[in-house]
C-alpha cells in the first residue's frame, strides 16, 4: 500500500479513524477529512504517532455543506496527483429536523448528498490511480426503509430514524446506480453495513442528555477497529480486486433489501440529487 493515496470522511471518530488508522498502519498516505479543525488536526497526529506514518492529512469541510465540498474537491486537485481509495463513511441521525446551510434536511445532507457530490467530482482523480475504488458505508437500517420522493426533504412526519433509514438506502441506490454508470472504467464502487459498532454515533451530533442516555447502548456493538478490519479486507483483499457494485455485511457480499435494486428509484434519486445539489451528472442505463 506504500503509494496508495486514501480518503476518509468522519475520519475524526468512530468507523472513520479506525479506518484511517489502519490504512496508515499499511503505509497509505491518509487525508483525514473532519469538521473541526483542532479535531481533526489532533486524530492525524494520534494517528501518525501510532503508524509511525508521516503522510496522513487533515481537510477541514462541514459535509453538510456544498461550499465546503466544493473547496475540499479543489484542494484534493490541487494537492494530490491521483486519489486510489475514497471512503465516504461521514454520517449521523439528527433526533429534531435541522436543515443543512444550503436550506436542505440535513441526514439527506450529510449521509446521501455528500456521498453523490464527493464520488461524483472526485472521479477524475480516482482515474489517476491503476485500481481506484469507493467504498460507501450504509447500513442494515435500510431494509426498513423506502424513499418518499414526494417528501424528500420530510417536511411532514419527521422522524429521526426514517430519515436515516431512508438516507442510507440512497447510500445503496447511489452506488448499485454509480456502479452502472462506471462500467466500462477502472472505479470499482461498493457498499458496507459496518456492524453494529460501539461509537458515539447517537451523540455526536444530538447534544441532549437523552441522547447521551441513547448512545450508552451502543457499547453493546463490537469495536471500531473490528469493524475497520473488516472493511481493510473489502479493500485489500485479493479476493474482492474485481468486485463492484456489492454490498458487504460482515466482511461477506450480501444481498441488500429489494427496494435498494429499483433502477427506477436510483435515476430519480440521482436526478433529484442533481437538482437539489445544482450539479448535472450524467446518468446511464
Ligand atoms: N455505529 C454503528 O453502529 C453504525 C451502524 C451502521 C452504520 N453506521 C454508519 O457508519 C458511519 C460512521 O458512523 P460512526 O458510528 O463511526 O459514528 P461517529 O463516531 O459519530 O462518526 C461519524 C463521523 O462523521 C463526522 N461528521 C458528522 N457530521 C459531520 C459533518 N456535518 N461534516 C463532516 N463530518 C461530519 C463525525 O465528525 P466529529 O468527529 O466531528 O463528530 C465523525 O467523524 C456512518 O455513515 C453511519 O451511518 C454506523
């Protein structure tokens, strides 16, 4: 892994640094992307002391907003000549409704748009690398889930966990629609149920004790760093060079629920993601 150049997003915590810890423990250079700046430039010091690795990075962006994007994507340009793995792994569940900067709600902000911008314009850079690869990271809460598009923003009957169960089933419309996009080129996309982990996921962006409260059973979860493991392997792993557009649970190519393979649902969804986002991806059959 000694060239390989890898981003994480919400690498600061959780899933996310475990993951960037251990692609800098096999030598990869790591851009470590977080929100706070003494957050994130902390956890990339902790990383490289652990690692010994002196190339992991930190790049500040709020995920939830486009201009943030927008300046993360062009200091990726600027500052690196290729990009060999993208780990969209940033999310939350937000217990209140909340709307991101760009006046959209804000799980569909964060956990769906921020994965479809950040794949979309980092493609030429992942085309620079030999055997480029993104690996979305969704969750089995999608399986309860369907995607309103006459309420997308859920402006009606907010609920936390709907709202995230639905944003988490664009994770997979968006990857099995990316995957079809990029036949016929090097990126290999895929998806990931990363376990039931002990983070501090429920917490981290509800401030009230009851979700502290909440966040106190997670600890039931196996750790970050079992569950980064597992993930290491999707993208080492010999075994899974070739595989594209799968969904993983457990380390294993599963079947994600049905709803998640409509054609249909993933081509509005890409052409509501595009109007919402103000961007004019194409998309293929
Ligand atoms: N934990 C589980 O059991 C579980 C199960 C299924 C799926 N997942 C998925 O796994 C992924 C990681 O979750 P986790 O459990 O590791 O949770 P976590 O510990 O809360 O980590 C989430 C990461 O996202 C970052 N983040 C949150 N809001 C952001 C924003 N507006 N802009 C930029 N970054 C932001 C956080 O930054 P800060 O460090 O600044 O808070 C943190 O680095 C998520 O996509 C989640 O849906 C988790």
């Amino acid at each position: 892994m000694k060239n390989l150049i890898s981003l994480v997003t919400g690498g600061t915590s959780g899933v996310g640094k475990s993951v960037a810890l251990a692609l800098a423990a096999q030598g990869s250079q790591v851009i470590v992307a977080g929100r706070d700046l003494i957050k994130t430039n902390a956890v990339c010091e902790h990383i490289t002391r652990a690692t010994k690795n002196k190339s992991v990075f930190p790049m500040i962006a709020d995920l939830s907003s486009r201009a943030d994007i927008d300046t993360l994507v062009s200091n990726m340009y600027a500052q690196f000549p290729c990009l060999d793995i993208l780990v969209n792994n940033a999310g939350s569940v937000f217990f209140q409704r909340r709307q991101s900067v760009d006046g959209i709600e804000m799980t569909f902000a964060l956990n769906h748009l921020n994965y479809f911008l950040l794949g979309n314009f980092l493609i030429e850079l992942l085309c620079k690398s030999p055997s480029p690869k993104i690996l979305n990271v969704s969750s089995s809460a999608h399986k309860r889930s369907y995607i309103d598009f006459s309420d997308l923003q859920l402006k009606h009957n907010y609920r936390a966990w709907r709202a995230y169960g639905r944003s988490k089933l664009a994770n997979l419309l968006f990857t099995y629609q990316m995957d079809r996009n990029l036949r016929g080129s090097k990126i290999a996309v895929n998806a990931v149920h990363p376990g039931l982990v002990a983070t501090n996921f429920l917490a981290s962006n509800n401030k009230s004790l009851i979700a502290r409260f909440l966040n106190l059973f997670m600890r039931v979860g196996i750790s970050s760093e079992e569950s980064a493991s597992k993930i290491m392997n999707i993208l080492m792993s010999s075994e899974f060079q070739e595989t594209r557009g799968k969904y993983f649970v457990n380390g294993m190519i599963e079947k994600s629920a049905p709803q998640s393979y409509s054609e249909k649902d993933a081509k509005q969804l890409w052409m509501l993601s595009n109007k919402l986002a103000g961007t004019d991806f194409p998309v293929r059959g």
